[in-house]
C-alpha cells in the first residue's frame, strides 16, 4: 500500500512524504532506521486525491483569488478556536456572497459529514482549487496542524495576488490608451477619410502612397468589418489554442523571456512566486521532491515548468536544488542559487526562501512603478506618430491641389 506520513525524530525535525510499504510496521521500521518516529499516517487508496471523481462543469469554475484568501483566513482563525471543520465550513458558507464559492461549500461540507478527506472534497474543484492548495491542505489534515497550513496557505495567496495586481496595474493604463486609438482611428475611417476622399475625386487629385492606403484601409473597414470581426475572434481562439498546447506555451514562454523590459518583469515575477510558493510549502510540511513536482505544476511559464520538473528527477539523485537552478542562469538570477544554496547549509531554507520572496516582491513593485513612466512618453510618441501619418497623408494632397490652382 501508499501511504503519506508525517514523522519526527528526537531533536524536534519533522518530516513527511509518500511511501510503499506493507503495513503500518514496515513503515514504522523504515522511519526508526532513519532515526525518525511516526506521528501520524493515512493510506492513499487514490494516489492522493488523484482519482477523485470531477463533474466536467466543476472544471471550468473558478473563484477569485481573493474570496479563497479569505476563505482560508477565517477557516484557520475557526478551526485554532476549536470548531470541528463541518461547522467551521456552515460559518463561512453563511457569510459567502459567492452564490458559486456557497455551492462549492456546501459540496464540500456534504462529503465532509459523509467521511471525505477535506483535500479529497476539494480536489473535486480543480478550477478553485489548485494542487498546490489541495497538497498543503492535505498535509495539514494528516500533520495536525490544519490551522497552521491554512494561514500559511493565506498569506501565500495574499502575497501572490498582490504581486499579479501590481503587474496587472501597471498593464492598464498602457491597454486603455490603445484601445482607445484604436477606436477612434476606426471612426475616422468610418467617417471622417470617406467625405474627404469624396472631395480628392471631385479634384481629379494625384493621391501620394500613404493617401492612397488610408482610403484603401478606410474601404476595407467599411465593405468588410464582418470579416475584421470573424478574424478577430479567429485570433483570440487561436491564441488561447495555442497556450493549451505544449509547443503554444513553449513558443510563448520563450518569448516572454526574450522581450526587452518584459522579460526582467517576468523573471522577478516567476522568481518571487518561486521562492514564496516553494517556503510556504516547505513550512507546510511537504518534502523537498513532492514541493518541486508541485511547482513544476504551479508557476506558468514554460521554461520554468521545465526547470523544475528536471530539479525533482536531479534531487532525488542526490543533488543539491541550488546547482539545478545555478545552471540556469538565463531564468533565475545568479542570486537565487547562491540563497538557496545558504538555505541549504544552514538548514534554514524556509526562512531564505521567504526573505528571497519579499526581495523580489518588492522589485516587482519597483520596477512596474517605473514602467509606468517609461509607458508614457513611448505612448506619447506611438499617437503622435500615428497622428503625424495621418495628418501629413490627408493634407498632402490638398496642398499639391492649392498649388495647382496657383
């Protein structure tokens, strides 16, 4: 049978993890033969909550970031106050706005009072809740110490939302000044570049190039906006095709750490979720190899998925994750290594990691305050240049007219 343990040894060290064993004796001898003593085990009749049954729809649901972080705050805070977990879930149900986040809720409240591991029932939500959330959850409720996950696995979700907002943030502005030229460009072709090229005609005028592609943009977009809109949709599917692929995600990734200004953003952004993911799982109990595969399967970017899946098969050889990630030095900056590397010697790893978190976090914070005002003068420049085009190409033109009526 597979069981996961948690286990301690006489100086205090706890450890935890998945093993094959006969019976509760076998694995009882493999830990005393380390030094360690059980503290608690459960058999893993389904790999882990990995064959739980899905419902398709339940897929596809999802819930803000921020109604999880709260959800885990408020459990932790119930459950460290003595409240069994099937009432500590009807609370926070009650208190719900979420009409979908209530449903799930109830689900899961449900299972609980039928039997259910709390990971099983949650599992059965992978659009709420990710393996990283299961998989600390898990750990708790087989350690003891559900309370104390739950916190972790709160402020690991507040740090992680405020570090995507940031960068989200600093996106916005740039998008809606866009999104504007954009459309008022399609009304100008619309409307104002077809009563202008009625009077070119009415003038027998030689048109320049650049006026004679206005008016052919401006003929395209009036005979065959359908198509323009066909297309469009066509590339939004495509796109997000392309990024369930693995060749998609593999092409998108590797451009995202080669565009200038970008790619320092996200290696920050990857790199802080990294180190503040892989401490909150490390501090949650889960063991070295188990918190790897997870973060292979967490972070977003290809090469970083990659890194780390290659880390989990190195480390269990015996090598350290610090030389893993020294190898890589065109996504993880030479400091990472050399902090997990004293993580490593000191045994403090968790604490390293976190500070390493709080370094990057902060950066990211940093460095999108000052894209904002790189953004605007770039912005400034792309509309008057497009203004510019768009001017010289209509005023050309009737220039060359008044010139030859002179």
């Amino acid at each position: 049978m597979e069981v996961f343990y948690t286990a301690k040894n006489f100086a205090g060290e706890t450890k935890s993890g998945k093993v094959k064993v006969k019976d509760e004796r076998d694995l009882a001898n493999q830990l005393r033969s380390d030094g360690f003593v059980i503290t608690s085990f459960k058999e893993l009749e389904k790999e882990g909550g990995q064959d739980v049954r899905i419902k398709f729809l339940d897929r596809f649901t999802s819930i803000p970031v921020a109604e999880k972080m709260m959800f885990a705050k408020n459990l932790s805070v119930m459950i460290s106050s003595g409240l069994p977990l099937a009432r500590a879930l009807q609370n926070i149900t009650v208190q719900t706005e979420n009409k979908r986040f209530i449903k799930i809720l109830k689900n899961v409240e449900e299972d609980i009072q039928t039997g259910s591991g709390f990971a099983d029932s949650l599992a059965k939500f992978p659009g709420v809740f990710d393996e990283l959330f299961v998989n600390m959850i898990r750990v708790g409720e087989i350690g003891g110490n559900l309370d104390e996950v739950l916190n972790i696995l709160a402020l690991q979700l507040e740090k992680d939302h405020d570090l995507i907002k940031k960068v989200k943030g600093a996106l916005v502005y740039p998008g809606v000044i866009l999104v504007a030229m954009v459309l008022i460009g399609i009304v100008m072709m619309i409307y104002v570049v077809p009563q202008i090229t009625s009077v070119f005609e009415s003038l027998n005028a030689t048109l320049p190039p650049t006026t004679q592609f206005i008016i052919a943009l401006s003929s395209v977009i009036r005979n065959f906006w359908y198509l323009l809109i066909v297309g469009l949709v066509l590339l939004v599917f495509l796109f997000r095709f392309l990024s369930t692929t693995q060749s998609g995600k593999k092409m998108f990734g590797t451009v995202m750490i080669n565009v200038p200004v970008v790619k320092n953003i996200v290696i920050k952004v990857n790199c802080a979720r990294f180190a503040r993911i892989y401490s909150s799982l490390l501090r949650s109990g889960v063991p070295v190899v188990e918190a790897l595969r997870i973060l292979s399967r967490t972070l977003t970017n290809f090469h970083y998925k990659k890194v780390l899946a290659k880390s989990v098969e190195s480390v269990q050889k015996g090598v350290n994750l610090s030389k893993v990630i020294a190898e890589e030095k065109k996504i993880f900056p030479v400091l990472v290594a050399q902090m997990i590397e004293v993580g490593e010697e000191t045994g403090k790893t968790e604490a390293v990691l976190s500070k390493l978190a709080e370094f990057y976090e902060e950066d990211v914070d940093q460095t999108t305050k000052n894209l904002s005002s790189i953004i605007e003068p770039v912005l400034m420049l792309l509309i008057g240049s497009a203004v510019g085009f768009f001017a010289i190409s209509i005023l050309q033109p009737m220039y060359s007219v008044l010139d030859s009526i002179k």
